[in-house]
C-alpha cells in the first residue's frame, strides 16, 4: 500500500509541476557576438537585448538569474574599489533612430557596444529611450594576474526583481540587459535564465480532492492484491 501511495503522490507532483519551465538566454560567436561580451572592454557600455519572447499562458517567472562566469579584473593596478561594473535590467534594448537592430530572437539576442570615455560616469542610468532597473554594481578588489576569479549570480527572486522583468517583457514581448565596465572584466562567459511556473490559483478543493483520489485509489488497489 506505501508503495502505491508513493506513486500516487508522486502522479499528483507531476500535475502540479506542469509545465514548469527554464529559458536559457546566451550570446555566441556568431557575427563576432562573444558569450563573453568582448569580455567587458572598459572602452564601451553594452546592451543584450531579446524580442519575440513571452512568458507562457497561465505560468509566472519564479526566478531569473544573471551569471557571469569566472570574473576577473585585468590588472591588479585597478583593485581600488573604483572600477565598478554596473548591471542594468532595461525596458528595450532597442535604440531609436540608430538604423541598426539591436535585439534579436533568444537565446542569443543580440549585443550591442556602445563608445565610453572611460571617465567612471553610469553610461546606463541616464539612457532616456527605455526605462532600467539597477540589478548589481560589482568591483574587484584582488583583479590581476593570480587574483581571485569568481563566479557572480545574481537572481531576481532574492533581489526583489521579479515584478519589473514581468512588467518589461509584457511592454512589446522584449526586453535587455546593460552592462557598463569601468575596467576590462576578463570572463568566461554571461548567461541568463527565467524560471517559470503555472501561477497558483485557488482550485476549490480540487488539489486536496485529487490527493484523497489518489490515496484511496492506492488504498482500494492494496486490498484487491491482499485478497
């Protein structure tokens, strides 16, 4: 009987989880579009941008998260806490009035760069053609040759960022990310992923319903092999 229980509830955790779904979102080297962003040339700011993207039917994203792999600053002359690199959520990644294109189907996208002075100002914050949300600020304090290398992951869940990537791929189905180095950030690659998840609506009973089913399915299936 325990056994058949088990696989009762086991059937009813698959019904619950249909569906359930993670995106990959990650640029190649197609059309000298690096997956490590030409890794973070402190010379430019960049946009990732996606279009023809939509959370599906009657799912939530639960998740999303940001991670650049193995993250290094290039000269250890540079670890004095000033060298940020700031990470941007944004509405569009489509520029007006450039004559270029600059978001694509996932999961690639499409990247764009951008020239910077290199004087330390935020290139992103004051963008006036697409809303943004500040995601992360990182600097690298023991960069260089033989410095550490580290992993960042950054998930909107824990950053309260959630509601803002809904909002923004819902306004036109697209959406971007911006990164702006103030120093050259060797990587081994970005990549993004949105977790989602049917959205939990009330079901008067029907879940507790289906789980009593199951149960005395497993229950009454015990007895007949018993007798």
């Amino acid at each position: 009987m325990i056994r058949h229980l088990t696989i009762a509830l086991a059937a009813l955790g698959c019904v619950l989880s249909l569906q359930a779904a993670v995106f990959t979102f990650a640029p190649n080297d197609r059309d000298g579009d690096p997956d490590d962003l030409w890794d973070l040339d402190h010379r430019y700011w960049y946009t990732w941008g996606f279009k023809g993207f939509a959370i599906p039917t009657g799912e939530v994203i639960t998740d999303a998260v940001l991670t650049i792999a193995n993250i290094n600053n290039w000269t250890a002359a540079e670890n004095d806490g000033r060298n940020w690199l700031r990470m941007y959520l944004l509405d569009t990644a489509e520029k007006p009035n450039n004559s270029r294109v600059d978001e694509a189907l996932p999961p690639a996208g499409r990247l764009r760069r951008y020239s910077d002075t290199d004087n330390g100002i935020d290139n992103i914050a004051p963008l006036n053609w697409t809303a943004k949300t500040h995601i992360a600020t990182y600097t690298d304090y023991d960069g260089g040759p033989g410095g550490d290398v580290v992993t960042l992951t950054y998930s909107f869940a824990t950053l309260g960022l959630l509601d803002e990537l809904t909002a923004y791929i819902a306004n036109g189905n697209n959406f971007g990310l911006g990164f702006d180095p103030d120093c050259h950030y060797w990587n081994k690659g970005v990549q993004f992923t949105i977790h989602t998840a049917p959205q939990r609506v009330p079901d008067g009973g029907s879940t507790l319903a289906l789980l009593a089913f199951g149960v005395g399915t497993a229950t009454l299936w015990g007895r007949r092999r018993s007798a």
